[in-house]
C-alpha cells in the first residue's frame, strides 16, 4: 500500500498546471477589449445567425444557441489569427532571415480545423450557401399569381 502511494506521488507535477488561456478570453475579455472593431462583427455575426435561424433570441432552442456560441468562439479565434496575419504577414519572420519562406503556424492544421468546424456547424444549424432571394414585391406576387390562373383554366 505504502508503494502505490509512493508511486503516485512521485508522477504528479509540481508547481502551477499548464494554462491555455482560454479562460482568461472568455472571462476576462483582455483580448477583445484590444481589438473593439471584432468585437463589434463577432456581435454583428451571432445578430444576423440568430436573425437567419429564428428571428429573436427567444425563438432558438438550447442545441441553436450553443451551436451559434460556438461559430462565434471558434470564429473570433479565426479572425485574431487573421488579424495577426495581416499585421505581420504569413510566413514566419525568423525564417525569412534565413532565406527560408515558411507559414506562419497559426496558418496551419489549427485554422483549417477552425474554419472546417465552422462550416459544418453553420451546416448543422441549416444556413444555405444561398442567400433568400427576399420577399416578393405584392404587384410581381399577384401578376404571377394571375398567370398561374389562366393556365389553370
């Protein structure tokens, strides 16, 4: 007994756990407080998902709502690695030193798994590639609704 007590305590870690950080940007808000203009089309995105799946907050279910939390997440760190891209380009500085053009690896296997698990959890929410072609104007509506009588007849 005195053994496997022994054992155990000589593969845990001492000192502080790793940290991801991911607590700090959702609680915290220390780097969306950086950047204002995201935060505002983060806002603006989840408005219009919200608008496009049920028209008001009221109308989504559970399984919408956190759908949409999470676009919204895994796109704010999209657009934070786009915006660290258009300030310092895309391949790695250090490298380029070097003689050597190599990507940034923000740019790597991370970004395509964000923006594919944005696409299949717009997919899962029912957002068309294709945009509504919007209400039909009353005078087109009844014009159509005439033809469409006269064949009938």
């Amino acid at each position: 007994m005195e053994e496997k007590k022994q054992i155990s305590s000589q593969k845990r870690r001492r000192g502080r756990p790793p940290k991801h950080g991911g607590y700090s940007l959702i609680v915290r808000d220390d780097i969306l407080k950086e950047h204002p203009r995201l935060r505002q089309y983060l806002q603006d995105c989840r408005d219009g998902l919200v608008r496009d799946i049920g028209g008001s907050e009221e109308n989504l279910t559970e399984a919408q709502r956190i759908l949409i939390d999470r676009i919204i997440s895994k796109l704010s760190i999209c657009r934070l690695i786009e915006i660290y891209i258009e300030k310092y380009g895309i391949f790695r500085r250090d490298k380029i030193k070097k003689r050597v053009l190599e990507l940034e690896p923000a740019l790597g296997v991370n970004y395509l798994a964000f923006d594919n698990s944005i696409r299949l959890s717009l997919q899962a929410l029912g957002i068309d590639k294709k945009h509504n072609e919007g209400v039909l104007d009353l005078g087109k509506y009844l014009e159509k609704k005439e033809k469409n009588e006269r064949r009938m007849k």
